[in-house]
C-alpha cells in the first residue's frame, strides 16, 4: 500500500548540565570556580528530499530522538552540543500534533527546512556565579529538559489539477494518454492504488495532474479507500470529475457525479466549491446517438456553470480539447500555492508553566528595559528566534504572558530598548 501516513515520536536533546569545580595548580591553592557550560542539546529538525515520494521509511521505524548535550567540563571547558536529528520527507508533507491534529508545519510552498522541536539550552557553570561577595559558588545551572511529541506525518500531493471519479471510469487511461505516467490499467475497481502524478504539456504551458484514487460513495466517511486519498485533492486548484458516459457498467452518470461532489461537500466543502470540469468519457461505446447521455450531463450540469467535455479516453477524441478547457480554467484560477498554516506551536506547550518574570527599568540606562526570570531563560532556550514562524511565537508570547502590559506600566516608549538575557530588541507598537 503507498505509504502517505505515519505515526512518529520525535524527542530533541537534554541541555548539557554546568560544571561545578574550582581552579588547582601548584602554588595555586585556592583558585576561583572553572566550572565549564554544557552543550546545547540537538534539534529535531525536518527537511525536504526531492528524491522521496512516500512515507515508507516512517513505516518501519517509529522513535526519532536528536543527542543531549555534553556536561561542562574543569578549566572552563564547555560541554559539546548534541547532534541535531534530520529527517527527511517528500515535498508536501504536513506535520501534525497527533493528539490535536493541528497543523505544525508544512513542508511545501518554499519550506524545506524547519526545526520543529529545539534542543534544550545548557546550563552555565559555577565560573558565572563568582561575586565579589560570593568566591566560592559550588553550584552550577542544569541543562535544559528535552522537548518530545508525537506527531503524525501526512502527505498531500501538490498537483494542479485533481482527476476524480468513481473506479473504472477511465481516470488513469486519460492520465496515460495526456502525460508519461504509466499507472497500472486494468478492468477491476481499485486497480489504482496510489496517487499518480504526470505533467500535462501544452506548447509551452501545462500543469500537473493527478489521478486520485479509491472515490466511493461514504468515501468521506471511510468506506472502501476513499478517506487514504481525499487529502491528496487538497492541493489541487482544479478538478475533472470523470464519468461513464456509456453507462456501460450500468451505473447512471448523473447520479454519479452528484455522488462524488458530495463525498466532496463532506470531507471539505472548500475543495468541493473549487472549479471543475466535467469528462464524459466512454463516447465511443454509445450506441445510441438519439438519446445521447452527454446531452443529458450537460443540461444538468452546465446551467451551474460547469463545462462537460465528451471524450474517449481510449481513442483520444475530444482529449485535447480537453485539456485546453483545463488550462483556459487553471488561468483564471487563483495560481498561489495551497499551504496549510501553522496551528500547533510545540513552543507552547513546554512554557505553559507559571514561572515566575520581572521587569525593570534599569537604572544606568532610564531608556533600557529588563525582562528576566525562569519563564523568560526557559522561553528562549526553547525558541528559534532566528526563524520567521519561531519570531512569530515570541512576540505572541509577549503579549500572551502579559510582558508588553507589563512594559507599558513601566512607562516604556517606542524606541526603548528590551534586554532578556542575551536577547535585545528596540520596542515599537
């Protein structure tokens, strides 16, 4: 069976601990702390691999843990980070929260890399806490704890054009005619067991086209294969819904594709309100010119502003004009890629805690801010600041932890500068 879904547990690396010792040389009895920081621990990070198509490896093995940092070491020696854990996936992976099925990235549309969970931050070591007041501080920073999730990885095909029907209808003879796919053909249901895809030429312009699989009526509610392969139409901008015009397994194709666009209404009404044309394949087997079926399609269909194409996918007549009909709709389409956003950040879930923050207007510089605290050192070792979405999460944690309310009591002003840690930002509204 294709290989569109897994279920896997991802875990980043544990922040090494900071080392706790004291500088002893000849001569030197009573040397200051030497403690060393640990290591950062390894990121979780997924990546697009243009030679992948399906999930399969995801298949067989199931836990996916990034190394923990190294402890800090004597003489100021700093622990060694952990190794980050890639994994790779096809183009058009959407990862998900496995509990909540919230979207946590995907991996289309120009996202080819994205650290999903952070290794945690290391902790300093006793070298940082010597004071004037304090020469001999035997204690150090632990590491920060490790993030891990369970996440369920599903591929969406990106293909402009989304070929539907019920089984033997004809979809993959028409995609191995129209492109240089070669999908298995026979006469049987369910011949078509995997999303084909094929590229669609047309003097120059052309799209991609799939032929989506396993479309029964209760699809959407999982019967026969549909509910596998629905999400693979998703992407797609438009749709040709693909009928046996000829009727010639007895099946009427009026209610057929009333069927069809309802399984459709069902799964997503947004997909089934997406443009479509209408395929009436199989002319080559009416045996009755007078009464033909296709007219009967089109009275239905075509005052709802649906086209119906007659075609034989066996002979070619009609396909070309298909085609076209196709291209003319795709350019009068929206052309900006189907994305699905970003609903789960795993930053929230592991700063949720009620740790306690403070905020100060510093003394040596009246237009400096200081926000510090365990909730503050925990946030940051736990958010990439340097990505766009993980910038994003940061300011929505200033706002939701109630810090920029915080800042405005006071009396901060735009331009002022934030200091969090090692982290600094002009404010602006």
């Amino acid at each position: 069976m294709f290989a569109d879904r897994a279920k896997i547990w991802i875990r980043s690396g544990k922040g090494g601990d900071g080392h706790v010792s004291f500088r002893r040389e000849l001569y030197v009895p009573n040397g200051g702390p030497d403690g060393g920081d640990g290591g950062n621990g390894g990121d979780v990070i997924f990546e697009v691999d243009e030679g992948l198509n399906t999930l399969t490896d995801y298949r067989h093995r199931r836990k996916y843990t990034a190394q923990d940092g190294q402890e800090g070491g004597k003489r100021n020696c700093h622990g060694k980070s952990g190794q980050d854990v890639i994994l790779k996936v096809p183009e058009g992976t959407v990862i998900k929260d496995a509990q909540s099925g919230k979207v946590i990235a995907d991996m289309s549309a120009g996202n080819r890399r994205q650290v999903v969970l952070k290794g945690g931050k290391g902790g300093i070591g006793n070298q940082h806490f010597a004071t004037s007041t304090m020469q001999v501080p035997k204690y150090a920073k632990p590491g920060q704890p490790a993030q891990e999730l369970e996440v369920m990885l599903e591929l969406k095909v990106i293909a402009d054009v989304g070929l539907v029907g019920f089984p033997n209808v004809g979809k993959s003879t028409l995609l191995s005619r129209v492109t240089n796919a070669q999908p298995k053909i026979a006469n049987y249901h369910f011949t078509t067991l995997s999303p084909n895809l094929g590229v669609v030429d047309l003097d120059g312009a052309g799209f991609v086209i799939a032929d989506i699989p396993g479309l029964v009526e209760g699809a959407s509610r999982g019967v026969g294969l549909g509910l596998d392969f629905l999400r693979h139409i998703e992407r797609t901008r438009v749709m040709i819904h693909m009928v046996d015009a000829a009727s010639v397994e007895g099946r009427d194709p009026v209610a057929d594709i009333h069927a069809i666009n309802r399984e459709l209404e069902a799964y997503n009404p947004e997909i089934a309100a997406r443009p479509q044309i209408i395929a009436a394949n199989k002319i080559d087997a009416i045996w009755d010119e007078e009464n033909s079926p296709v007219e009967r399609i089109r009275k239905e269909f075509e005052p709802k502003g649906i086209k119906v194409c007659p075609i034989s996918a066996v002979s070619g007549q009609g396909v070309k004009e298909l085609m076209y009909e196709v291209q003319n709709l795709l350019n009068t389409t929206d052309d900006s890629p189907v994305v699905f956003e970003q609903e789960f950040f795993p930053e929230d879930v592991f700063v949720q805690e009620n740790l306690p923050y403070t905020v100060e207007r510093s003394v040596e510089e009246p237009d400096t801010y200081i926000v510090e605290g365990p909730r503050i050192e925990k946030m940051l070792g736990y958010t990439n600041l340097d990505s766009e979405k993980g910038f994003a999460f940061f300011q929505r944690f200033l706002k939701d932890t109630g810090i920029l309310e915080e800042l405005e009591k006071a009396g901060i002003q735009e331009g002022n500068t934030v200091k969090m840690y090692g982290f600094v930002f002009d404010y602006y509204k």
